[in-house]
C-alpha cells in the first residue's frame, strides 16, 4: 500500500514538473520570437541560452554547480550520493547549474550535442539510421539537450526512473524521454526502461509515466508496451 501511494505521488509530482517546464520553455520561445534551434549558432550557444532564460520563467528556490565544480560551492545538492552521474557529476554538462524549483524537485542540463531538428509533433520528414548524421523520422533522436529531472530533491531513493527522470528539449518545446514515436533503441520504451536491451535501463521511462499515469514497468514490465498494456490490470 505505501508503495501504491508513493508511485501516485511520483506520477503526480513528475507530471507537474513536466508542465512547468513544458509551459515555461512555451512561453521563453513566444517572448523571445525564437525558437529553440534559433537561439545560437552552435549547439552549445542554443542550451547555454535557453538554460540562462529559464529562471525567469519558473520558480526556482536555489541554485548550485554540480559537486562544487568551477570553484563554485555547492549547495542544494550538498550530500547528493546517488545517481545519476549527468545531475551530479559536472563532466559533460558545461558547468550548468542545477535548479531546485518551487515544487522541490531538482533539474540540470545535458547538452547532447543534438542540432535541434527534431520538433514537438515530430511533423518534418527526415531518412537516414542511426549514426548516419541525418534523423530517423519518427524518432527524437536529434534533441537539443536532455533535462535531468530529480521529482523529490535529495530525498530518496534517488534512483532513474524511481524518483529520477529524463526529458528532452526540442525546437519548440520539452518531450518526455522514451516516448511511444521513438524508433532507436536507445531511446525506445521497451529496450531502455523495461530493459531488454542487453545495455539495460537508462532512464527512459518518463514518457510512459506521464502519458499512462502509472509506474506499473516496476512491476510487470513482460506485460507492457506502447503496443501492449497500458497497466498491469488491462
């Protein structure tokens, strides 16, 4: 029964984490009269600027550099010993700050390198595989950046896909990782957060937890797919 209830209030603290920053980053690209891909001439200019905007769109309540780096003091993540190395660790990050927003939860900036190609509606053609340099229709594999999202701060368990999610940015706005258009395996639902790629999970589960409003991969993942059940009731 607890773990009932604290899976409710996952769904419900990640969803509303994922509006705030759906409808921040919205409202950045209306004011700006740019969007994201427009914001820079590289890919590192683009997430830089959009990661600069963003407090003034949201309610942040403190603000650290991941373990101190840069010669800057940490603070909100001050005995942070879990995950997820791209929250925590500064490597690969460009020394972003991590945001505690006024809901408690914690997020931070991966720059992926991606072109920024890739849309909400994913509406623009495209060809190619993987790797190839061009992008697969039906799939976010060119991203601008991933937001590494902590639904519940330095509380635990601390641990992807339990209390840690990823989204991606996009030209126009935010996607939740591992939705049901991707066609990669590194991003698709079945092979990285029910695990059946030999690789295994690599926080690709919150897709599913925001648009199935339930955490049931925990529980009976052989039942479950975009293609499948939607619970482990159905």
């Amino acid at each position: 029964m607890i773990a009932g209830y604290q899976e409710k209030v996952t769904v419900v603290r990640l969803t509303q984490t994922y509006n705030l920053l759906l409808n921040a980053t919205k409202q950045m690209i209306q004011d700006e009269g740019l969007t994201i891909d427009q914001m820079g001439e590289t890919d590192s200019e683009r997430v830089t600027k959009y990661y600069e905007l963003l407090p003034k769109y949201l309610k942040i309540t403190d603000s650290c550099v991941a373990n101190g780096a840069n010669g800057v003091p940490e603070t909100c993540l001050t005995g942070y010993k879990h995950f997820t190395y791209r929250l925590v660790n500064s490597s690969g990050v460009l020394g972003y700050k991590r945001h505690v927003l006024a809901n408690g939860a914690i997020i931070g900036m991966y720059n992926t390198g991606g072109s920024c190609q890739q849309d909400m509606t994913l509406q623009k053609p495209g060809t190619g595989e993987a790797g190839s340099g061009s992008f697969l229709y039906g799939s976010y594999q060119h991203y601008c950046a991933m937001i590494f999202v902590d639904i519940n701060g330095k509380k635990g368990p601390n641990v992807s896909d339990k209390d840690i999610f990823i989204f991606v940015l996009v030209q126009d706005g935010v996607v939740p990782s591992g939705s049901p258009k991707e066609v990669i395996w590194t991003e698709k639902f079945a092979e990285q957060c029910l695990g059946e790629h030999p690789a295994g999970s690599t926080s690709k589960c919150a897709a599913w937890v925001v648009y199935n409003k339930n955490m049931d991969y925990l529980h009976c993942p052989e039942k479950l797919g975009w293609n499948k059940a939607s619970s482990c009731k159905d």
